[in-house]
C-alpha cells in the first residue's frame, strides 16, 4: 500500500462552536488556501458542523470529531458524529469515547489556564491514543514543549493543530500524517504514531484579544439572572 504524507489540521473550530468566528465555509476556502489534506472539525461540545463540512465538496477530508468539556478540562474525540456528554470525568469520558472507536487526544494539556487536562489528572496522558504537542495558541511555548517531552518520554503519537476558532488561522498547527487520504486511515495513522506536528504560533494580538473576548462572555453567562 503507498501512503501518502498528508497535512492536517486536527484541532479546528467553526461558527458551531460557542465562541469560534468564521462559517464552514471560510474554514475549507482557508483550509484549501493553506493546501491542507484534511482537517478536523472539533468544535466544543457540538458535532453540528460535520455534515455542512462534508457535504461542502471541497476536497478537503473532513474528520469527524468533538472537543468534550469534561469535568478536569478539554478533551478531543476523533471519529465521533455524536458529541459525548460533557461534565463526567476525564478518565471516563476517555473510556467512552474508546469504547466508540474514537481516537483520543488530549489538547494543550499542560497550559494552565487553558483547560489543560494533564496539570489536574496526570495519568490522562498515559490513557488516550495521542498527544497535542504543538497548539498555536500559546503567548509562550513552554506547554508545548513540556507537551513533547512527555509524548517522547512515553512514547506516544504526537500531534499538532491550530486550535483556531476564526479561519484565518487554519493551518498554524498540523499534524503530517503517512495515510491514505480518508478518514479510517488517518485515525489508524493517529494511533500507531504515523505522525510529526508542526506549526507557527496565532499572532499574540489576536490571541490576546479572542481570550479577552472569551473571558468576557464567561462572565456575562455567570450574572444572567
């Protein structure tokens, strides 16, 4: 079998999650501008933008996938079209989302204000079938490269995705995957380390201001009456 080495975008937001920015389709013309293979659609706690990505007819292979909110912090699921209840524990949310078939990632999971799962339950890492190692998102590097000390040391596949919640900034982190282009070889490829991340940082001005803006919309759902 020749496989290919494909460029992917694991950890992308759409309009269909509560704080990301731009359309299902700015996403994919983003995504085809920045001569992705595929990216995956992992919006918070909603599986609702899978269907228009893929019904869009980009070219683009769509992955399947959630950001669950569990109770310690954020986990990824590849894989799923259902979103996974969000609140359990992580531990278990992992067990569920296993026993799905899903491929399991935990995001930034040492930033500290971040919902970085690693820093509340340490032996999450050791549960799921890879590591995000290099998120876009970050002021500093200092998690992502804890990040891939970790995935080195354990020996676990290695990832990397923009974490974007507006389109221009798809592609800032990917993961280059030997696979097929579709989406069971791509979560076969996940699982057996076929995978090397890289990537740029989100320009600070933005991210600055997506997590002033994010802030502010916590708090304005924590004094609705």
């Amino acid at each position: 079998m020749i496989l290919f080495m494909l460029r992917c975008d694991l950890h992308v937001h759409t309009n269909f999650s509560r704080d990301g920015e731009s359309s299902i389709a700015e996403i994919l013309a983003r995504a085809v501008t920045k001569k992705l293979d595929a990216i995956a659609v992992t919006d918070h706690d909603s599986c609702e933008g899978i269907g228009p990505a893929e019904a869009a007819g980009s070219g683009i292979v769509i992955i399947p996938g959630v950001e669950v909110s569990t109770k310690q912090g954020h986990l990824i699921v590849l894989g799923v079209r259902e979103p996974l209840p969000a609140g359990r524990h992580i531990m278990e949310t992992i067990r569920l989302a296993h026993g799905l078939g899903a491929v399991t990632i935990l995001p930034h999971p040492y930033h500290m204000w971040r919902h970085g799962v690693a820093r509340r339950v340490p032996e999450s890492i050791g549960a799921v079938d890879a590591i995000e190692v290099f998120n876009s998102r970050y002021i500093v590097g200092s998690a992502n490269r804890k990040a891939a000390r970790v995935a080195r040391k354990l020996k676990l596949p290695a990832v990397g995705g923009s974490d974007a919640h507006h389109a221009r900034f798809i592609g800032f982190g990917y993961t280059l995957i030997a696979a097929e282009p579709d989406v069971p070889s791509i979560l076969a490829a996940i699982r057996e380390g076929k995978t090397a991340a890289g990537g740029r940082m989100t320009p600070l001005r933005t991210y600055s201001r997506q997590s002033i803006k994010n802030a502010l919309r916590r708090m304005k759902r924590r004094v609705r009456p």
